[in-house]
C-alpha cells in the first residue's frame, strides 16, 4: 500500500497540487477535527466508490491510519485503483507534527 507522510500532505496542499482528500471517519469525528477533507465514513466508502477519483492522486485518511488503510485496500481489490495513498498516521500525526489546533482525541 502507498503512503504519504503528513509532511507530505502538507507540501501537497501548500503547493496546491491537484488531489483528493478524502476522510473515511465518522461523523461525529469529523465535525470535532477534520483537514477539509471529503467526508465519506469508511462504512460507505464502497457503495460510494464513484465519489473517489480514479484520475489524479486520492490521499484517505482517519484518525492513525488503520480504517484508511482498509479503505485504499478493499477499493484497490474491488475497484482497481491504483492512485490510492493512506495518511500514514492519520489526523494524530497531522495535529502531533503539522498544527497543534487540530484537536486530537
């Protein structure tokens, strides 16, 4: 599985490189921290698979990494997508390392 550092997402937005983020938490997780990402719970995430671009880079992510790393696992089985990266470390890492007011929980 391909990976991305959070320092690595930070370069991507900051260059405003042209990419998907996507957010596979609940919720309720999302309205408490959330990188702008599109919401799509990891529960939901094959029955809206058409949501997810298959044509430029596409980084999932989660709270540490586990629930995006099934994501980007069962769409490369399913669907075949091969531009899929986990956030490795997810959200934490991003509040730990990139901006300390995203809240961590």
């Amino acid at each position: 599985m391909k990976e991305v550092t959070v320092q690595e997402l930070k370069s991507m937005i900051d260059n405003k490189e042209d990419f998907q983020l996507v957010d596979v938490r609940e919720q309720n997780e999302f309205d408490f921290a959330n990188l702008g990402g599109e919401l799509i719970p990891l529960g939901d995430v094959i029955d809206n698979h058409e949501k997810i671009s298959k044509d430029k880079k596409v980084v999932i992510h989660c709270r540490s990494g586990a629930r995006s790393g099934s994501a980007v696992q069962a769409l490369e089985q399913q669907f075949g997508y091969d531009n899929l990266y986990n956030l490795k470390g997810g959200i934490l890492a991003w509040s730990a390392e990139i901006d300390p007011s995203v809240p961590s929980y």
